[in-house]
C-alpha cells in the first residue's frame, strides 16, 4: 500500500535502499529522508477519499513508510484539533490565531506520531531492541509502542527530567536509566550501549522514519485549511524532527497536485533563551550549529543542546523566509497562564513558548494582520506540573 521507493542523503543525496535498515549517511553525517512514488500517487489517489477515511494518522498509509498494514503499532495517533483560539486572539488583537493541539496524542504529546512510525517500520525490518535518548516525551513514547507491540525498550533520560515522564517509562515496562547531564550526555551512553550490545539507536534523525510520522501534521493541516497553506507557523524546536517533517509533507502534497506548488507557509523556529543553538546560528548567517554551553530552561523539550540535523533545519527555515527568536523562561510561564485563563489550554512549556514568541513577533510587526497564525502546543501541560 505504501509507495516509498528509497531513501535520499539530505546532504549528498545518495540513495539508500529502503528494505535494509538504515541509520543515516555515514559519509556526510546527515539525516536520510523518504523518498515516494508521487507520480504514482498523484494519478492515483483522491485527498477527498483520504478526507472520508477513519480518522488517525494512518488513514496516510501510502505515503508513510509501512509497507505491509499488519506491521502497524498505533494507540490512535494523529488527527489533533487545530483549535480556533479568538478570544485570545481578541485580546492580543489579533485575527486568526490558531492552536494545533498535539496534547491529544497517546502519551500526551507529539512524539507519538515519529515513534509509531519508527516502531512499525521497525518491526517491519525484523528489530526487536529499541534504543533512544530522550528530553522526556519522546521517551514515554517509545515506551508505550514498544509496550503495544511486545518489543524491548531501553530509555536514558536526564535526571532532570520531568517526574511524569519518568513514570510513564517506567509503568510502560521500559528498561529507564537515568543519566547525570542533557540529553547530550544520554546520547552518548545510548550510542555506547547500541554499538556494544545490538540495540538499534531511535535517535532524533539518526534513523529515517521518526520525520514521516511528524509530517503528517503538514498534511493535517493543509486539510484542515481547505487544501490551503497558513501564511505563519509558529513551532518549539529541540531536534527539529517537526519542523523538517511538515516542510517535507509541503513538498509532497505540492507534487502531488494537492496545494499551491508556489505557496509554503513562513516557518518560525522557537527556542529558549538558556538553550538557542539555532537562532544563534541563524542570526550569524551559519549553516550549522554550534553545541550550546551550560543549556538550562524550564522546557524539558528545547533543552537541546544540538539538533544532529542543524543543516537541514537553518536550510529549511531559510527556504521559508522565516526566522527563529528565543523567549526566556518568564515569558513562557506567562504564556502558558495566558493561553489556560483565555482559551482552557494547559499548554506545555515548548507549547506554551509558542505564544511567547508569537506575542514578541507580533509587537515588532513581522507578522500582519491578516494572517492565519498556527501555533503549535506539542504536549500535555499536565505531565509538568508539580506539587506546591
């Protein structure tokens, strides 16, 4: 049912053979992407059809990865609300904001989409260890797939992690080690282990198919728009796997004849102010990032001190004509009331950052008054919160 045909180097282009696993290029250190028969696909398949099929992520299946439906592992992933939020936006004085509501997700967050995908891809190319580093989400994620699909899990989180998503690893039978550091440090050790003990590394970007449950948010939305594009897209940025994901699934769906082959929304990478690796890149004109010293924030999630796909994310925030701006842990708590008290929103912080950026965009004039504005609210501000 799927019409993926290969996978590409996002540097070099090389083609890798997508029936083998796969990790990335080891010539260019890159991420590979998923390439489809979209020739096929356009003569081929209806959007109208795919609107009126059952609802989820998978209702996309030909232009996911999954070649054979019984390999699918999903707890009914995708299809999130895009929430029209105009009360807030009158009181921000705004028209068309909106607020694409990730929370609903299994696991409480958007990483359920990349790990139902690379679990399922996973079983499908005969893997039974899975391995990752995490922020947080990302872990309960993989602990949950793993779970439904009977596979083995083993987690490395900071310490520091929120306590939640320590528990849902745990409770979900994972194997949790948690590690002294950031995310960086739990990568090490994970690489460590996978090499030494055969377990096959999920790493953000270090294999190819976490990014094709992602961009099933693009295809969403362009759905939701009326087959249109938002003119801005506002998204919380650690390892990027989100923002490269829906820009990829505009290509397809341009390709595919689906929406305006010159339209593309102007991307808005969000980072805090303790941990901006890419907006520091960005402003000097780089094209990669440099790792960030002593990264501290309140939002576990941006607490990335270097995405492994740096390159291809500055290529494609740039390719947007679009910009990345760091708020500080003040402006994200204040967001974060200011979206629960106006709209009934418990956002995330890396949601919540959001509007924070959104607020500073929109006081120095960068975004007009008639564009439809999409935040995104990638997690369940439940599963931060603490006792008093």
């Amino acid at each position: 049912m799927s019409y993926l045909q290969e996978l590409l180097c996002s540097e070099c282009s090389r083609v890798f053979p997508a029936g083998q696993v796969q990790t990335y290029c080891p010539d260019c250190q890159a991420p590979l992407m998923a390439r489809y028969d979209l020739v096929t696909a356009r003569a081929r398949l209806d959007r109208e059809e795919i609107s009126h099929r059952s609802r989820g992520m998978w209702r996309w299946i030909e232009l996911l990865p999954v070649r054979d439906p019984a390999n699918i592992v999903s707890l009914g992933e995708g299809d999130t609300p895009l929430l029209d939020v105009g009360r807030l936006g009158e009181y921000l004085g705004f028209k068309q904001l909106y607020v694409k509501d990730e929370s609903r997700n299994p696991s409480g967050s958007f990483k359920a989409r990349g790990l139902a995908v690379a679990v399922s891809k996973a079983r499908e190319l005969g893997l039974q260890k899975l391995i990752m580093p995490t922020a947080g989400n990302a872990g309960g994620a993989l602990a949950t797939y793993a779970a439904r699909s009977q596979m083995q899990a083993l987690i490395l989180m900071p310490k520091e992690t929120p306590p939640a998503n320590i528990e849902e690893c745990r409770i979900a039978g994972a194997d949790l080690q948690l590690v002294d550091g950031l995310i960086s440090d739990a990568g090490r050790l994970a690489r460590e282990i996978a090499n030494s003990q055969n377990w096959f590394d999920l790493s953000t970007f270090k294999e190819p198919y976490r990014v094709e449950g992602k961009k099933v948010m693009g295809y969403e939305l362009a759905e939701a728009f009326g087959w249109e594009l938002p003119e801005v897209i506002l998204y919380p940025t650690g390892g990027g796997t989100g923002l490269v994901g829906m820009w990829k699934a505009f290509d397809e769906l341009a390709e595919l004849g689906w929406i305006n082959t010159q339209w593309r929304p102007r991307l808005v990478v969000i980072q805090a102010t303790g941990c901006a690796p890419v907006v520091k890149a960005f402003e000097s004109g780089a094209t990669f990032c440099n790792y960030w010293e002593d990264a501290r924030t309140i939002a576990a999630g941006l607490r990335v001190p270097k995405s492994f796909a740096d390159r291809l994310i500055l290529r494609t925030l740039r390719a947007s004509n679009g910009v990345a701006i760091a708020v500080s842990d003040e402006e994200i708590l204040s967001a974060q009331r200011l979206l629960a008290a106006r709209e009934g929103i418990l956002a995330a912080p890396e949601g919540a950052a959001t509007l924070a950026g959104f607020i500073q965009l929109q006081r120095q004039g960068w975004i007009g008054q008639n564009e439809r504005v999409v935040l995104f609210n990638t997690g369940a501000g439940l599963k931060y919160l603490r006792p008093a």
